[in-house]
C-alpha cells in the first residue's frame, strides 16, 4: 500500500502562508461576530445580575435535591458581566427579538429574600419561570408576579414562600401550568375563586400542602375543563369533593391524598374513562370496586388507595388493569390471600400491600415479575419461605412482620440495585448472614432485626457501601465479636446490634460515623471499658449499652459539646463503678430542656422512604420493659441502675429539665436525695431504690406533678413521708424498705407529728459552687488540700527515688476493694439489692 501523508517541509511556502492568513481572519471573523451579535439586550443583563446579586447561595444540599438525586448547582454562578445572557445557565431567549422568556433556577441553591422590588420583575417577556427548590427564607408571594402578562407556566414548589398567596396571580391568564406547592403558604377562597375564575387555559395545577381549609371543596367545580392534571396534596380541605371533577374530559391524572376531611364517592357512574394516574389515599372519598368501575379506568397506570373508604372490596377485578404500573392498597384491612388475578399485571413495577389482613403465602408469580421494583408486603400474616426472585429488578424490598422461616433466598443478594432491605420482626428466619450481601452497594437500609439468625456478623458490612444509613441486626442469635472497622465518610445515621451474643470490645472505628443518631449495643455479652470516644459524635441522640459487662469508671468529658444531644442514654445493667462525674451532667444539653414537637426519630440520610423507617429501642418505661416501635424526639431517659456507682448524687442533675424518666436504682449511692431533683418538672418515672441514701425525703418532690411512678424503696430514708399532689397515689411498695420512715401510706405513724419541711432547693443552675455547701466549708477543704498536697509531694518524691511505684499502686488497689467489699456488706445489711 502506498504512503500517501505528506510532512510539514514538503508543502510550498506559499500555501502554508495562505492557510495561516485564512485561520487568522476566520478567528478575527468570529470573535468579531460574536462580540456584535449577543442577543441578550444591556438592560436584561443588568436585570439578571442585580436579581443574582440579591441572593446569597446556600452551599448545603437541598433536602429535596439530597433525597432524590436531582442536579443541584449554583445555576447563576455562570451569569458574567459581558458575556451573552442568552448563553447563561437557566436562560432562554427568543431567537428573534432577543428578549429573556424562560428563567429556569430549580435547585439553584438560592438563599435569601425576594422583595417585591426585585429586578426579577422587569422581564416583562418571561413565558415560563422556574424558582422551585430555593431557599427565600419565608418571603411573601409578590403582588408583583401578577405583571408577567405573557407568562405560560409558573413553579415556586416548595422554596420556602410563606403567607397569603397574592389574588394578582388571577391575571396571569395566558398560565398553562401553576405549581406553587409550599407548606408555609395559605389561600382564602376569595384568592382561589378569582385564580378558578380567570386561568380558563389552565391544564396542569399543583396547590400541594396549601393550607385551604378555608376554601369549600365545591368552589373546584368552576376549573377549566381543558384541565389534564390537579394535585392537592395535604391541603386540609374539608367536605365533599364535586363529583363534576371526575368526569372533566381530559382529566387524567387527580392526586388528593392527605385530606382526611374530604368526602365523596368515586364510583362508575362519575369517572372519566382517560385517567391513567388516581391518588385518593388517606381520604374519605368513597370507592367502588366493581365490573363497571374497573371497565372504565381500563387506562389506569397508578393507583394509590391507601388508607382509603374501599366499598365492595372484590380486588381480583384490580387484575383486570392489565396497563397498571403502581398499585398502592395498604392500610386498608383487606383479607384473604393475594388474588390470582394479579399475574395478568405483567407490567407492575410497584406493589404496596402493607398493614392489612392477607395471609397464606406469596404467589409464585409475584417472584417472577419481570419489571418489579418495589414490593412492600409488611404487616400482613404471610406464612411460608420466602421463594427465590426470578428476575434482579429489585430497588425496595420490605417483608417485615409477617410469618416467614426458613432461610433468606440467595437471589436476594443479586438485586444489584437493591437500596432497602427490611425482614424484621416476627420472620423466624434462620442461616448465617450471607457475605454475598455486601456485593449490594447501593444498600441503604439494612434491617435483619428480631429472626433466629445465627453466625457472626459479616466484616464488610462496615466499608462496603457509603451510601448505608440503617444497619439493624438486632434480636438474633449472632455470636462472636463486633469486627466492623467503619471507614471515613460512611453515612451511618442508626446502628443496633443489640439483643445478640456479641463479645469482645466495642469497635473505636464507630467514631468515624459522624452521622451516627443512633446506637444500641445493649444485651448481649461485650466485656470492655465505658466507650469515652463515643463523646465525639455529633449527631448522638441514643445510646444504650445496657445488659453487658463494661467495668471501670465513668470519667468526666474531655471534649466540648460531649454527648450534648443526647436524649436516651441507658448503660444499665453492668459493673460500672465510682462516683458520678459532675462535669458528665453539665454536658447533656439535650437534656436541659424539653422538645414539645411530637415527631420521631427517623432517617434524614436515605432519600425517597424516610418517613416510613423510624428508629426504635426498647426501654424499661415506668416499670415496664417496653419496645418504642418509634422513638419521640421529645422523650428524655437517663438509666443508670444496676451498676456499682457511689458517692452522693451531683445536685446538677437538677439542670436535665427535660428529663422524663430518670433511674439511678440498685446501686450504692450515699448521702441525702437532692431536693434539686424538685426542679426536674417534666419527670414521670423517678427510681432510686435500693441504695445507701439516708435522711428525709425532700418535700420538694411533691411538686414534680407528671410523676406517675415512684420507687424510694429499700434504702435508709426516715421522717414523715411528704403529702400532697402525685405523692398522694403512691402506695407503700414506692416507700418500702426504709424502716425509718412513717406517715401515708406506710402503716408506720409519725409519733411527734409531722415534722418541719426541708428548707428550699439553694441550687442554681449553672452554679457549681454549690457542691461544697454540704458537708465541708471552705476552711476544711482548704486544710484538706493543703494536707493532700505536702502527701502528694512526700509520696512523689519517695517513688521518684526508689523508682519502684507498684507497692504504691497494690496499696491504693488493696484499700479500693477493701472498702468495695465493706460498702456491699454493709449495703446487704442494710436493705440495699439488686436485680
């Protein structure tokens, strides 16, 4: 074959000439060109970058954005002075005239206030604008927005708007689609009549978490008929829904969902046969499954029911919706088995059937669905092994608290995209936990809790994915140590692997989850020191470590902001010694004050089903040993008991305000009951039984008004009991063991009378001069520490010569158990006892 290429050398000078003098008029032609043709006009540029300038960016995820996945970026970063506006990030402009038409900043990270005099709203030829997915810091909707005449579609969702949405939004009558979903924004049936009223060209129409309660369901009767789509989600709406919105003809799609208040009926005789999208779950409205209903939706791809007023419950008919996509019937109590029907429904990709009364098994068919993502069957009475799936479609997996046995099926671990898996609770499944689970990377949650699972626990499951959130392994048979070595930047929010066989020590590497809020370790056999380390995680909001051997002492916090949020601490149970640490308690800001929003605990790190995981642990509460299915973030518990703790107790435990269930019980506490306990109003439970206190009980307790279980028993308390209040139904099982004491409800009577109360509580919080008020003046420990020091320095100087410590060290550990050993039995005597 011939060479046709030619060098450099063997072309004429000429032609190399002609070419370089044509690449530099072609490049001098087109800067040229560039620089006097931009399309964006002077003024439009300079309305851009003072609206870009008015907004800070807020640099953390959007919690929307961080959930589901979209693209987040400072849009407006791209925005130069010079250069073409038409060009910038987010905007379009007509090709023609050169006019900005589309401004599209969602997820543009945007922070701060748009007032009303913002440059924004001098882009009079804006057709579409999209600001959904900032942040404007609970900005009014502008009457302003009303003067975009030309404007086709509007979407402010969920930016943080608030107040009144504006009637000016009326005279935007060319809209073809309204979003301006926003939990914190409200509409009065003037604004919405006018908004009805005057968008006759409107076909798409989201009002999601609106506060309409103000608004009567039947003003919806005058929407335009070319409507195609109508949301309102959780907008409070109360009263019947108009069943003329059923037939609009080209309705196709109708999400009500959340508005318990709204009745209705939705049978065959009011439906538009083009819906392919109906969402009526948690609402009163009416549904009739039956033969003429099911032959008019034959269009049907989604379909949510959840929690919903099924009438004539025949769900095979539902098998007959051969185009369904998603089907949601949870919460509804539909018995039976799963109808055979649904095998016709070979495009289903989502089935929710959770919180009802199925039973029996699984239907071959449902394994082998080729296109199933989602399949959420919890809370049924499903019995029998769990089969082997056919296909590796699966992203969501949830078989919880049914009835299952027999071991987890290995095709489980080839979902590749499998990002929860939850069989927990009540499945007795058996089998090792396979180390084939850690080829599923995309995990999320992991929740294999409360089965007959044995073996130990596999080491990758520490570092094989960042994106895991829940890992729960607890109530099984898992034996061996805890050899998980977490790595940097895991995402790590809940952590339990209690209930086990677990030994060794626990893992210093659980300080590289940051994220943590969670952990419980408790019941099962693990031998070590109290974990100091854990006083660095951030995020800690629970900690239990009861029912195991961990010995030594509990030291005061060596850093700042040392377990400052948490709000569940339980280390019950073990052989933990020494005196309290009065630094320990200055340290629990969570527990100094009290939380009044009645949420829970749940995952913010998995996107997409946050609202349906949420923590749990078992406490014993008031008594009782009980499992919080779901923890309240206002719920404050501090559970010492069952330890060897001594000394008296710290009077800043009176500054854990919050506190709602404190037991310091069984164990070999001194001195007098704080009355600082007094101040502690938000007690329900309060157990300080069998120690060493003495003296009376302080009448101060008698104002803690919530408290609704007492124990002082089996300690060395004496006097009158105090009356009044909560202390009025207490019987003599709260008082027992104390033989000193007398008065209601012991059969003892005070022989002299009631005596004089207690003086009040000196202690002020944040004062810690206090602690020496009892016991010592300042000269006697000034005399002490000046006798400890000339020891100090005696003893120092002995050891520094003869360099020989360990007699030393024998001596201070012989006189530790001596007196150990004395304080037992004399705690034996004396009624103190223990679990």
């Amino acid at each position: 074959m011939k060479n046709y290429s030619l060098s450099l050398a063997q072309f004429p000078c000429s032609i190399l000439f002609l070419l370089y003098f044509l690449t530099t008029i072609s490049s001098s032609f087109s800067s040229n060109f560039s620089s006097s043709t931009q399309l964006c006009s002077h003024h439009q540029a300079l309305s851009l970058l003072q609206f870009k300038q008015s907004f800070s960016i807020q640099r953390s995820p959007f919690w929307f954005a961080r959930n589901y996945q979209y693209d987040q970026y400072p849009k407006t970063e791209s925005w130069k002075e010079g250069t073409d506006c038409c060009l910038w990030d987010g905007v379009t402009c007509d090709l023609k005239t050169g006019q900005v038409t589309e401004l599209d900043l969602s997820f543009s990270m945007l922070h701060g206030t748009l007032h009303s005099n913002n440059s924004l709203f001098s882009l009079h030829h804006l057709q579409k604008l999209v600001l959904s997915y900032n942040d404007f810091n609970f900005s009014n909707i502008s009457s302003q927005f009303g003067q975009f005449s030309n404007l086709m579609h509007l979407n402010l969702t969920h930016s943080n708007f608030a107040g009144q949405v504006p009637s000016e939004i009326s005279h935007l009558s060319k809209l073809v689609s309204l979003d301006i979903s926003n939990k914190h924004l409200s509409l009065e049936t003037f604004s919405f009549d006018k908004i009805v009223q005057n968008l006759t060209k409107l076909r798409v129409l989201y009002l999601d978490y609106i506060h309409m309660s103000l608004v009567a369901p039947n003003s919806l009767t005058n929407l335009s008929s070319s409507l195609t789509l109508l949301s309102l989600v959780g907008c409070g709406l109360q009263g019947e829904f108009p069943s003329n919105i059923f037939l609009l003809p080209n309705l196709d799609s109708l999400i009500l969902r959340d508005n318990e208040g709204l009745t209705g009926s939705f049978s065959s005789s009011n439906v538009s046969n083009v819906l392919w999208q109906l969402d009526l779950s948690d609402t009163r409205i009416s549904v009739y499954l039956e033969n003429d209903f099911i032959s008019k939706l034959k269009s049907l791809e989604y379909i949510w029911l959840r929690n919903c007023d099924i009438r004539r419950t025949n769900v095979a008919l539902l098998g007959n919706l051969t185009q369904l996509r998603m089907l949601d019937l949870s919460h509804n109590n539909l018995s039976g088995e799963i109808p055979s029907s649904f095998e016709n429904l070979s495009n289903l990709q989502s089935l929710y059937l959770f919180s009802n009364l199925f039973n029996g098994t699984i239907p071959s068919f449902l394994f082998a669905l080729p296109s199933l993502g989602y399949l959420d069957l919890h809370n049924n009475h499903f019995i029998g092994h769990i089969s082997e799936f056919q296909h590796n479609s699966l992203e969501y997996l949830d078989l919880s608290n049914n009835h299952f046995h027999g071991p987890v099926p290995s095709s489980i671990f080839k979902q590749e995209y499998l990002e929860v898996l939850i069989l927990a609770s009540h499945n007795k499944l058996t089998g090792e936990i396979s180390y084939s689970i850690c080829k599923l990377k995309y995990l999320e949650i992991l929740d294999l809790s409360n089965n007959s699972l044995s073996g130990s626990i596999p080491q990758c499951l520490s570092n094989f994915s960042n994106t895991l959130s829940i890992l729960h392994l607890g109530m099984n048979n898992l034996q061996g140590t805890i050899s998980l070595a977490f790595s940097e930047g895991n995402s790590l929010g809940y952590l339990s692997l209690n209930d086990n066989e677990l030994e060794g020590e626990i893992p210093s590497s659980i300080i590289n989850c940051t994220m943590l809020e969670v952990l419980n370790l408790g019941n099962n056999k693990i031998k070590d020191t109290f974990p100091h380390f854990l006083e660095r995680l951030p995020k800690l909001q629970v900690l239990v470590l009861k029912s195991n051997k961990l010995q030594g002492f509990v030291k005061d916090p060596t850093t700042d902001n040392s377990f400052s949020k948490l709000q569940i601490f339980d280390i019950s149970s073990n052989n933990l010694s020494g005196p309290l640490p009065t630094g320990f308690f200055n340290s629990l800001e969570a527990m100094m004050t009290s939380n009044q929003n009645m949420i829970y605990m749940t995952s913010n790190n998995y996107y997409g089903f946050a609202d349906i995981y949420a923590y749990s642990v078992e406490m014993t509460w008031k008594g009782l040993k009980i499992e919080f299915v779901k923890i309240q973030s206002i719920l404050r518990v501090l559970d010492l008991s069952s330890n060897s703790f001594t000394g008296e107790i710290p009077k800043l435990i009176g500054k854990l305000k919050g506190l709602q269930r404190l037991n310091l019980s069984h164990n070999y506490f001194t001195g007098h009951i704080q009355s600082s306990l007094g101040i502690l109003t938000n007690l329900e439970s309060l157990d300080l039984s069998s120690n060493l206190f003495t003296g009376r009980i302080p009448v101060q307790l008698v104002d803690l008004t919530f408290l609704q279980v007492l124990d002082l028993s089996h300690n060395r308390l004496e006097g009158p009991i105090p009356k009044g209040k909560q202390f009025n139904t207490f019987d003599h099982r709260s008082f027992e063991g104390n033989s000193g004491l007398c008065g209601f409800p012991m059969p003892e009577e005070c022989s002299n009378g009631e005596a004089p109360p207690l003086p009040s509580s000196n202690f002020i919080v944040g004062d810690d001069s206090t602690l020496l008020e009892d016991g010592f003046g300042w000269k006697a420990v000034a005399i002490g520490y000046g006798f400890g020091f000339m020891f100090g320095v005696i003893m120092g100087y002995v050891v520094f010569k003869t360099r020989r410590p360990a007699w030393f060290l024998k001596m201070v550990e012989d006189q530790w158990s001596l007196n150990a050993s004395r304080t037992k039995k004399n705690a034996s005597r004396n009624g103190a006892r223990r679990k």
